[in-house]
C-alpha cells in the first residue's frame, strides 16, 4: 500500500498558481507467481477548474510482467 498527495501547478503570466491538489492511496496485489499484479487506487481530485469540489475517482489495473523473452 502506498499513498500519494500532489500538488499540480501552472505558469500564468508570469506567476505560478495551483491548478489541481491530489490525495489517493495506492493498493497493489500479486494475483499470480511474481508476474500478474493488480492494482486499485481510489483517490480525491480538487480542481482549480471546478472551483477546488472534491471528486472522487477509482483507477483499476492489470498489470502482466513478461521477462527473459
């Protein structure tokens, strides 16, 4: 399990200004052996377009290690 907060920026004339804030938490599986793995990663977006509201989002994945080919 690891977590992840970020801050994403934008250069405006000039000036730097938050455009995003980020807080998710990151779990990853080993499904099978050492070569298929899951991930999910729920997480809080707040962007500076929506005014800074919160929304939610999930991201799901599949991941397959091919190695020695």
């Amino acid at each position: 399990m690891s977590y992840d907060l970020r801050v994403n920026t934008v250069l405006e004339h000039s000036v730097w200004f938050a455009s995003s804030y980020t807080a998710s938490i990151n779990y990853r599986k080993s499904l099978y052996s050492n070569w298929i793995f899951f991930e999910l990663t729920p997480g809080l977006i707040f962007e500076r377009q929506q005014r800074f509201k919160g929304m939610t989002n999930l991201n799901a994945k599949l991941e397959f290690i091919f190695g020695g080919i």
